[in-house]
C-alpha cells in the first residue's frame, strides 16, 4: 500500500499546478521518511553489530519522536558499541525525557560507554545534572573524568564550581587543562 502510495506522489510531481506539485514533493518527502525509518527500524534487528550501530547513527536525521523509544532500546543492547552509539545520538537529539536513561550509563560495565554517557550529558541544560557529573571527577579513568569535566563547561552553571577546583591540583596535566577551562566557562 505504502509502495502504491509513493507511485501515486510521484505522478502528482508532473501536475500542470505547481501547488499540486509543491504538496506532492512535501508529501513524497514524508512518506519517504517513514519508509526510511522502517529500514532503520528493521537493521536494528540485524544480528551484525556494525548495521545496527549505522542504524542508530541514521536515526540521527529523523525528526520524528518515533526515533527515541528505538534509541532507548539499543541502550539495552550486549554489545558495548551499540550503547555508545544509542547514547551519542541521543545526546545530540537533546530529547529531556531521555536523560533518566542516559544519566543510568554513567555506570555502564563498560569505560566508553561510560565516557558517552556523561559527554551527552553535556548536551541537556539542565542544572540537576551537575551532582551526577561531579561525581565523576574521583574516578581514576581519565577519558571519564575529562568527559565529565567537559560537560560540565558545556553546561556552565556555576554549582559546578565546587566540583572543578579539587581538579586543579590532580597529578594528571589533562585533567587539569579541562579543569581550567571548565572554570572559565561557567556562569557567574
């Protein structure tokens, strides 16, 4: 039906009414997307772990909420890429309602996942999020605590303060760049 749908759109593309012809393009467009996300929805499925992970990275485009409960769902994947994936899109997509699920990664089993979990975190403006990140900063992972640092810069509210000066005196050089800058971010 949706193959016969997309037949009928494309003959309205040659309408003598350039109207017609805009309205057919727009919903040619539409219904394109929908059949996009079924092939997307589909290779989420595949057993290979490199589909799915493209998969996730084309849900990136699609501006439907149909994409989210999809990317919440590949967070429960085995396969740690999966999760990193899942978590980078949703970072950048800034949905709020995903950040319970996002926030859960910040002690996924495995490190990466980890450190995407809390650099998308850096993405949402949201102040309750600065407890959660500053905890972060003991870890001894220092792709996690630079992550965590970085988010919150992004976030640049000022309660992250007391969090970011203990790291000016870390043993580790990067952390404590990330740390300076940090501070010369935040709000006032």
């Amino acid at each position: 039906m949706l193959q016969e749908r997309k037949r009928m759109l494309k003959e309205a593309l040659g309408d003598p009414d350039e109207e017609v012809r805009l309205a057919a393009s727009e919903a040619l467009e539409n219904l394109e997307s929908v059949l996009g996300l079924e092939q997307i929805r589909a290779a989420l499925g595949d057993q290979d772990r490199g589909n799915r992970i493209r998969a996730i990275f084309a849900l990136e485009r699609f501006r439907s909420p149909e994409i989210f409960p999809l990317l919440l769902a590949a967070l429960k994947d085995p396969q740690a890429d999966v999760r990193g994936a899942s978590i980078q899109v949703l970072g950048r997509k800034k949905n709020p309602k995903t950040i319970g699920s996002l926030v859960k990664h910040l002690r996924d089993p495995h490190p990466a996942v980890r450190v995407h979990a809390a650099e998308a975190l850096g993405h949402f403006s949201d102040p309750r999020l600065v407890p959660y990140l500053g905890a972060l900063l003991a870890a001894e992972d220092d792709a996690l605590v630079k992550g965590a640092v970085r988010s919150l810069a992004a976030l640049g509210f000022v309660e992250a303060h007391p969090f970011l000066v203990p790291l000016l005196h870390d043993p580790r050089p990067g952390v404590r760049r990330e740390a300076v800058r940090a501070l010369g971010r935040l709000g006032v």
